[in-house]
C-alpha cells in the first residue's frame, strides 16, 4: 500500500464559507488519498515516509472547468470583438488547423506544461472537432499524470465549412472515443462536446443526448454567454421553452454530469433547472470581460444551490492562471454587487478560493479538499518571497499568493498522491 505523510501548513475548504487550516500539522495519505490531518504525528504513522514542508503552504489543486486547447495559440489575441464575430474572425481560422497532428502535439503539450506550471491539476477541456486531433490530446495528458475530462467537439451547421461535420461522422467518431476512452486511464476521460446549440442541428443534439445516456457519459457546453448569442438561439429553436431547455429537451442538461459555460444571462427558471439537475455553472470572468460578455451573478446561482466551479475559457479568457481567475472572479462579484444595488454580495475570499478547488473539483468526484477519502491532488506553495516583509497569517499568505503570487512560488503538484514532474 501506498503510504506517505505530508508535513506542513495545511489549507482546503470543505463549505465554502471557512477556510480550514492546520498549522504545521501532518496530512496522512493511503493509496492517493487522504486518510487525516493530524498536528502530532501518531505512532502509527511514524514509519510512513516523510515529505517535510515545513514554513510551506499546501493547498488543494486547482480545477479549470472549461477552456478550449486549440485556441491556446490564440492566447491574448483578437480580444477586440464579441463572441459570434470573435468565433468568426479569430476562433475557426485557428481551430480549423488541427487535422494536423504535428502542430496539435505542439500546441498541446505547451498547454499541458503550462496547466502543470500553474498548478492546474484538473482540467475540462474542449478539443477541436478533429477525432485524432482529440485522441493525441487525451493520450497527452495521459502521459503527463495530470487529470481531464476531453471532449471532441461537435457542430454541423452555422460554421465555417472546413468545421461543418456530417451529422452522421460527428456521431460515430463520437462513440468511438468513449469506447475507446471509457476505461483507458483513471484520470483522463471522454466528455460529449456540442460546442453550443447554434451549431448543433437538433438531430445532432438527439443522438448526443442519447450517447449521453447509453455510455453514461458527462456532458459540456456554453450557455447564455452573449444577448446576441441567446437572441439567435430563440430563433433556431422556436420549439424550446428557454436556452437551457434546448439542452434539457435533448438529455443533454443533467441527465448525467454536465457543465454549462458562462450562464450570464439565465432567467431564474433556468437558474432553477440547473439547481434541479445538477448542472454545473463554469464562471470564466476573464472571458466575459475580454469579450465584452456580461457579468455572471455567480453569488445568485450559489444561493440557489447551482454547482459552480471556475474556468479560465482559453482563449476568451487570457489567463490561465487560477490564482488570477481567483482574484477575477471575486473583483467581478463586487462589480456585480454594485450594479445590483448592493443586493448581491460579493464573494468573499474563501467562497473564491472554493470555487478552484473544491467547487470545480465535484464534478471529478472527492477532488478539491483534503477531507477524508479525498484524492490527495496538492499542490506546495513556497510563499517566502511574498510574505517577508511583515508577519503574516496563514489565511493572509494564501491571499498574497492567489493574489500576487505565480507559477515560481508553487514548488510541487500532487494528483491523487502522485508527484507529477514537468511533463514533456
Ligand atoms: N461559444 C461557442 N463556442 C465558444 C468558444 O469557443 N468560446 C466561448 N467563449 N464561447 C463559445
Ligand atoms: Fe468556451
């Protein structure tokens, strides 16, 4: 059995209104996952060996919900128009170059580097509508030892041509991949894509809906992201009672787990149905910034009861970082909260912090918190060049670090109780 204790200043959140915290106490892990959190290490445990962090913070890994790998060259560019005309002008041009499996893999394994730079130990990601394209994306993060979901993504209409699939192609090369992914690595699995109702025909969305139920398969897409956007869907599907409902009317909305990008401007029946089925709002504040979006009222959906996690939506969003998407998404609450009349609070620190970890890492199981039988996927923070001016708490050297730190304080990643060095 693998057995380890992790020594050092211990922070998760199990609620997301406190953070847990463990000073200089000792975190037993079995077989990848946590066992207890103790502050004198017990006799039983003495033969374990000992990683010592001492003056070190270690932390839960971060999840990212929804970004998209092909639009990672795009990174920081053509942040100058909103969504149909950015996809148009920026995204299709770029994701349309990926039946080339050489500038994949480049593209690919410098994101998987970066997500492990940032301390992104899980990730929900989107591929391109290209099936080897998406399988050497799923086998390189395989490689690597982080965690994903990959979804190939899905569209036959309403796009360029070269990205227009055959209905019938979509569908089987769809379930080629969950069959061949279903059980090839525990931590890297297959996710139904259709990139979002616009381009799906409701043929399209039927069969998804239905390999959703026979493999029993997660689900993702975008949801209410632009007013142009929702305007556009009501006129595709007269039939459907709201946007969400598109999804719903198809097995596609919680049927089985299912993330929702975006979800600015759902009305509260939608808010309600996601709440009902379980269906995870991804908040990407940096994306509906650059694309001059909206702003998620992320508080409202929380009161509701609606699962949230945090996203970076490379390439709408410009970082990757979760630390900074941290920040972004309590900055983007308070704004909310203004404009609202002060009705909607902000999110406090521990909420945003929660929404990284523990609130995204749902969606993968007991990922996110080192609460008991939790994978242990940690990351190990050395914060002594943030906090060396004066004396700090432990709660105010997690703020510096998600506030000001970066990818040079994070020292060592964990995923279910295995380092993970620098892929590739
Ligand atoms: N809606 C449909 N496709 C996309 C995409 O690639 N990015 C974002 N932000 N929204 C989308
Ligand atoms: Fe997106």
């Amino acid at each position: 059995m693998d057995k380890m204790v992790f020594k050092g200043d211990i922070v998760f959140t199990s609620i997301k209104d406190k953070l847990e915290i463990y000073e200089d106490s000792y975190l037993i892990v079995e077989n990848g996952k946590v066992v207890k959190i103790s502050k004198v290490l017990e006799e039983s445990y003495k033969d374990y060996p000992l990683k010592d962090y001492t003056k070190k913070l270690i932390i839960p890994g971060f999840v990212d919900l929804h970004l998209h790998a092909p639009q990672y060259p795009n990174r920081g560019l053509g942040l100058d128009k909103e969504l149909i005309p950015w996809l148009e002008t920026y995204t299709f041009p770029e994701e349309e170059k990926y039946y080339d499996l050489e500038y994949s893999r480049k593209v690919f394994t410098r994101l998987i580097k970066d997500l492990w730079s940032v301390g992104t130990t899980r990730s929900v990601v989107f591929a391109s509508i290209h099936k080897e394209s998406t399988k050497l994306l799923m086998d390189l993060f395989i490689e690597s030892g982080l965690g994903a979901y990959v979804g190939k993504v899905n569209m036959d209409r309403n796009t360029k041509k070269e990205l227009t699939e055959d209905t019938a192609t979509s569908i089987l090369e769809t379930e080629e991949i969950l069959i061949e992914y279903k059980d090839k690595s525990e931590l890297v699995k297959p996710i139904i894509t259709p990139r979002f109702a616009p381009t799906c025909t409701e043929g399209l969305l039927e069969a998804l809906g239905s390999l959703a139920i026979k493999h029993k398969a997660p689900v993702q897409s975008h949801l209410n992201e632009n007013t142009s956007e929702v305007i556009w869907v009501k006129e595709l599907f007269p039939a459907s009672k709201n946007y969400a409902s598109v999804y719903d009317d198809f097995n596609l909305f919680g049927q089985t787990k299912t993330i929702m990008a975006h979800c600015i401007y759902n009305t509260d029946e939608e808010i309600e149905l996601m709440a009902e089925n379980g269906v995870y709002a991804a908040h990407c504040p940096y994306s509906n910034y650059n694309l001059s979006s909206g702003i998620m009222p992320v508080k409202k959906f929380l009161d509701m009861g609606v699962p949230v996690g945090l996203a970076s939506d490379i390439s709408g969003g410009n970082s990757l970082s979760m630390m900074s998407i941290i920040a972004g998404a309590i900055q983007a609450s308070k704004m909310k909260w203004l404009e609202t009349n002060k009705e909607l609070a902000p999110l406090t620190f521990s909420e945003g912090f929660y929404l990284a970890t523990k609130g995204g890492g749902s969606f993968f199981g007991k990922v996110g918190s080192f609460e008991e039988d939790y994978d242990f996927d940690a990351l190990v923070i050395d914060d002594s060049s943030l906090s060396d001016i004066k004396e700090l708490t432990i709660e105010e050297r997690l703020q510096k670090f998600i506030y000001i730190g970066d990818d040079r304080n994070i020292i060592a990643r964990y995923v279910k109780g295995r380092k993970i060095e620098k892929p590739f």
